[in-house]
C-alpha cells in the first residue's frame, strides 16, 4: 500500500475558480474568479496537485446529463492547462441534489468529505498537509472533515453563517492569489479540527 506522501490544494468550482453561472455546461461560458490563474501557478510551482472538488446538483435536478458534465470538465481541464500553463490532477463532482434537512444525505456532497477522500486514494494525497478553497462554510467543513485545513474565499457567497468548530476557516481571503500567498507562507498548518464520529451529511 502506498504511503500518501503528494500535497493538494482543494478548489471549489464555482465561485471560486471559475465565475458562478448556476447550472452552467457551457464552456463558453467559464470565466476564472479574480487571480486565479497566477494562484494556480504559484500553488503548482510549490509542488502541490491541484484538484477542483463541487457540487453539481443540476445533474439530479434534471438541469444537464452525466454527458454535458464531462464535457464542461474536459473544457475546464483544457481551458486551465492551455491559459494558466499548468495542470488540474482531477475534476470530482457529486451529482446528487441536496437531501431534506435532518435527512442524511449522500457521502459526497460538500460539506461531506467524500470527494476529498476520493482524490486523495485516487492520488496519493495526505490530506493532513493539504488545503481546501472554497466561497462558503459547506466547502471549510467539507475540508476540516477530510483532515485538511480549511480557506474561505470571502467574497460574499456564503449567506447562512451556520458556525461551528469544522465551519470555522483558518483564513478568509479576498481572492484566490490571497489565499495562495497565504498557504505558501504557512510551512506547517495547524491540526484541523476533529470530525464527530458519526455526523450525517446534509
């Protein structure tokens, strides 16, 4: 068995890498968030994998199919590696719709840590020295409970504030080359903090 031994860093898709257009499969349609691009340069430079992890509900919802999904992923992977002049190691989705609140909910969709893990066994990733990125709390927890620590993009996006110790970020930033210089200037993260043991995902 391989011991994890790679870095990541984490990326929420929309509203965090890439302008929010809801249900979009256009790739026409992709913009990148202020920054990101020299972010993303500065992360691969450092060395750490680079994979985007999001909820995609329209899939369940009925909005675009399984097909135009992985069209919108091939288009994203291209449009980073032809425009930034780097790599995105993965692409996960969840493509279930959001469970009733009190209902448990599936095993990927953020703030559950499935997608996290998936990458991580897939890849080799030790999640205890990886980071996740995202525009709300649900994208924090989703990284506290995998391990990581925990970055929140504070541009606006989240409107609930449900706080709790997993949805606390170690830093709010104001766009992604923020949150890159502040990763970059962190050597050892902190302990992230410790999931309960058994916590439905919503």
């Amino acid at each position: 068995m391989n011991t994890p031994s790679r870095t990541a860093v984490f990326l929420d898709k929309d509203g965090t890498l890439v302008e929010n257009v809801p249900y979009n499969v256009d790739p026409a349609l992709l913009r990148f968030t202020p920054r990101a691009p020299e972010a993303l340069r500065s992360w691969a430079a450092a060395g750490h994998l680079l994979v985007v992890v999001s909820n995609q509900p329209g899939m369940a919802l009925g909005y675009f199919d399984r097909r135009a999904w992985m069209a919108l992923r091939h288009a994203l992977m291209r449009k980073v590696e032809e425009e930034v002049g780097v790599q995105l190691t993965d692409v996960l989705a969840c493509p279930h719709a959001p469970s009733p609140r009190q209902a448990p909910g599936c095993l990927c969709r953020k703030p559950a840590p499935g997608l996290l893990r998936q990458a991580a066994a897939t890849h080799h990733i030790d999640l205890k020295r990886s980071w996740m990125v995202g525009d709300i709390l649900d994208d924090v927890e989703a990284g506290h409970r995998a391990g990581c620590q925990s970055i929140l993009l504070d541009v606006g996006h989240e409107t609930e504030w449900r706080l709790s110790p997993l949805r606390r970020p170690v830093h709010r930033a104001a766009d992604l080359m923020d949150a890159a210089s502040w990763i970059l200037g962190t050597r050892q993260p902190a302990e992230a903090p410790t999931p309960p043991s058994c916590v439905a995902a919503s």
